[in-house]
C-alpha cells in the first residue's frame, strides 16, 4: 500500500445567499487555494474526482460544467460520483494506490438553495414504498430522534449539550453559517421544529464547495512539513429500507471502524452528524474515548454544504495534523437518511 497523504483543503460556505454563484464560481477560487497552498500548477495534478449531485442541480450531467472550473485543455484525468465528496477522496486514494497517479485534488459542490432540498432527498429512499409518500429528513431524523429518546439512549438535554458545545466551537471558524453558544436551558426553551428536534438541532441549509489535495511519498512532503497521512479508510452501507434497521444504532458506521481495528489513540474526532443526536449515535458506535474532542470546527450544525459536509470534516481534522494539535484525527462522512451510509477516514502526523 502506497502513503498517500492530505496537503491541502479549501472550503466555502453561505446561506441565504441571493444571487449565489454558479457551481464553477465556487470551485475557482477554491482550487487558486489549493494551488497557492501546494504551490502546484494544474499540470501537477493526476487526477481530479468531484462529488455532487445532478437531482439537487437539478439537470442531467450538471458536474461536467464544473470541469470548466479545472480547464479542459489539455484534457484532464476526472472522474465523479454521486455522492459527498469525501467518497471522491475514496475513488481517488484507491487511483493513487493503483500507481498511475501520485496526486490527485478531490472537490465537492452543491446549491442546495437552488430547489426544495428536504424534498429533493427523498428521491434516495426505497423508490416503491418509501419515495412515494415523499418523507423529508428532518421528518426521519425527528423519528430516529423519538426512538432514541423512548429506549432511554438519550435526551432533549444530551442533544441541547452537542448543539451548545458545537456552535461555542464555531465562533472560531470563519466558515461557519451558525455560531455563538447558548445555555443549555435556553435552547430547551426554543419552539419544536419537528419534534422533538428544534431548528438549532438540524444543521443548516447550506450552498457551498471544498475542495482537498491527496498526494504520496515525497510529493506530500514538498508540500507540508507534517502531512495528514491517511492510516485508515473505510466505508460500509445499511440497507436501503429503513424498517430493516434499528434507527437508534449506525451498524454500518461501527463495521467501518471495526475494519480498521478500532480508533484507540483518536485525539480529535470531525463527526458528519447533521442532527445533533446523530453525534451521540455516532460516538458510541465508533467506540470513541469520552476525552476525543468532538466537532472543534463547530461540525455541519454550524454549516453543512450538500455533498461537501463529509469531505470539509475530513480537511477540517487534517488541519489539525497540519498546526501540530493532534498526532491521530477521524475525519467522517455520512449519506443517505438517518445514518445509513458511513466512512471513516483516520489520519495520523509523523515527525520524520
């Protein structure tokens, strides 16, 4: 197996942006930053893997007008999937594991202000009974919610504490949409959304784009002093018919860290929970110590871009490899509704 490295991360975020720009407006500055961060010109790039989604865009192949953010001549070596882009990076850490690249940049986009999102997201459900009653995901999150409060996993409270501590966190990202703490008990007093979720328990509808550098051996050390180097990666999926889970658990989620052997000696953990019971979910099926620091960027409770949120958690533990905070980070993504789809991506730094 190849050491293949993250050495760069660029991420934008807005919400209730009028006018927001157009997918390749996004991605250009973004790749202007991993360029001036790499020190690289597109010709120092192998390969290029994007995530986003043409229902959320709204027409067929909408991702090959982001190429134009790229440059299409000379020609590129692309590839994309249809989901967040932290399954990119997976395409393109087995692409560079395969010896035909030693580089690569993963990006992600989507508008989810362009159409009705939480309607847009039933189209992943079970296309014969499920779609068709046209359930949003706030609705299922709300009743994954109810289930884990009725079996006595967790509380109002235990959730009001994740959102608390995640936009406290926040008011340090620049990034972030949401920010500033409240107490616990003033969050309790908030109107229900759906629920028993409230507006502060459901990450934030949000545009926007990221974008991440992989690189191995000494390519990653021309680059940075202390690369993130990728230890572990892997994903698992729950079936696709909710009646077939247990909603108060993430099966797949704790298969993708038992492939990995365990995450002992995880420092700092960048969860994709976009419901803040989800993080409590997440947590224990992962087997995280109580002392991982969770979310320090403030997570996707303070912005969630669609089909970017997994991917700018795994840039956002990278940088903290990068400034010498931690030596072990978890980068992870979720897809699909109430936890089905997980990846779990630990990197480590090294000082030699």
């Amino acid at each position: 197996m190849r050491d293949v490295a993250v050495v760069g991360f660029a991420q934008r975020q807005m919400q209730n942006f009028d006018g927001s720009p157009q997918c390749v407006e996004l991605l250009v500055p973004l790749f202007a930053e991993c360029y001036e961060q790499t020190g690289w010109t597109r010709k120092d790039v192998g390969f290029w893997c994007s995530g986003s989604s043409d229902y959320l865009a709204g027409r067929a192949f909408s991702f090959v007008s982001a190429i134009d953010s790229i440059g299409v001549l000379p020609p590129v070596n692309e590839s994309h999937v249809e989901m967040d882009a932290a399954w990119a990076l997976y395409e393109a850490w087995l692409k560079i594991q395969t010896g035909e690249v030693d580089t690569a940049i993963v990006f992600g986009f989507g508008k989810a202000s362009a159409g009705v999102l939480r309607r847009t997201l039933a189209l992943q459900l079970d296309p014969y009974t499920m779609t068709p009653l046209w359930p949003d995901t706030v609705s299922l999150a709300a009743l994954q919610a109810r289930l884990g409060i009725d079996a006595g996993q967790w509380d109002e409270s235990a959730m009001a504490e994740v959102v608390n501590r995640s936009l406290t966190d926040a008011e340090k990202n620049e990034y972030a949409i949401r920010a500033g703490g409240s107490t616990v008990e003033d969050l309790l007093a908030r109107p229900m959304f759906a629920d028993p979720l409230r507006k502060h328990d459901c990450a934030p509808v949000t545009d926007g784009a990221a974008a991440i550098v992989l690189a191995t051996g000494d390519r990653a050390h021309e680059v940075r002093e202390r690369p993130a180097w990728i230890t572990g990666l892997s994903t698992f999926s729950d079936g696709l018919q909710l009646n077939t889970r247990d909603l108060t658990r993430s099966e797949s989620a704790a298969r993708a860290a038992a492939a990995l052997g365990g995450l002992d000696g995880v420092e700092i953990a960048e969860l994709h929970a976009p419901f803040s019971h989800q993080e409590l979910i997440l947590r224990k099926e992962l087997g995280l110590a109580d002392d991982v620091r969770l979310n320090p960027s403030g997570g996707p409770l303070a912005g969630n871009p669609m089909f970017t949120g997994g991917a700018i958690r795994i840039g956002e533990a990278a940088r903290r490899i990068w400034d010498g905070t931690a030596d072990k980070v978890l980068g992870h993504a979720t897809s699909g509704p109430a936890l089905q789809q997980n990846l779990v991506c630990v990197m480590e730094g090294r000082n030699n």
